[in-house]
C-alpha cells in the first residue's frame, strides 16, 4: 500500500482495511450507505431498538376539577373557562343539558366520564 506521501492526485485514497472506495462495487456503495443510513437514522429516534409509540404511550392529560375551572366561583363552569382545555372542549355541548353554554358541577363530571373513557384523560 502507498502511503500519503507517495500518492499522486488520480490515485485513489486508501480507506479502512487498505480497500479503495473506487474497488466497491454498486451494491456494495449502497449496502454501506444504507447501513450509514440506519445508524443515523436510530442514533436520532428517541425510541429504544423494538419500541413502537402507541396511544397508551400518549401523555396523559390532567383534568381541573370543578372547583379549578369555575376561575370566577359563580358554581358553573363555561367554555370561556376551559379555554386552557381543547380537550375538555370537545364534549362541552354534547354534556350541556340545558344547552345554555354552563356546566353545573353534575354536567362537568360527566364531561370528565365522556373524556375517561375515550382513555385520554384522567
């Protein structure tokens, strides 16, 4: 093998185990620059090797209780009040027994149930 004083400018440089890069055949520049590919690809996955992230793996979102979301403590809650809460805002009419844009505390646990079990919401 020629050393780095030796070479002239056309002759290949030697790389790893005294190969050439101009000896590596087709498949083989693309089996390395798959495998480049995937260790790039795995060193910036946050997932460990064999995990998948699935809905269980979601995080869990947090309800206020009553209480908390009633900002102005006149015992009813409305959208104005879970404006912090998309979540909760998806099922706000469809709890709204007298459909007045309120929820009383009963009207909001239901809301709660609605949310649990979609599994989303604790």
């Amino acid at each position: 093998m020629k050393t780095a004083s030796k070479l002239s400018a056309s002759e290949p440089v030697a790389i790893r185990g005294g190969r050439y890069l101009d000896c590596y055949t087709a498949p083989e520049k693309f089996r390395l620059s798959v495998a480049i590919g995937v260790i790039l690809l795995c060193s910036v996955n946050p997932l460990r090797a064999g995990e998948t992230m699935t809905d269980k793996d979601a995080p869990v979102k947090k309800s206020p209780s009553f209480e908390q979301a009633d900002k102005n403590a006149d015992h009813v809650v409305t959208k104005e009040e879970l404006n912090g809460y998309p979540f909760l805002l998806e099922y706000f009419d469809r709890v709204d027994a007298g459909k007045d844009g309120k929820l009383e505390q009963h009207e909001y646990e239901n809301l709660i149930m609605e949310k649990k079990r979609e599994g989303e919401y604790e």
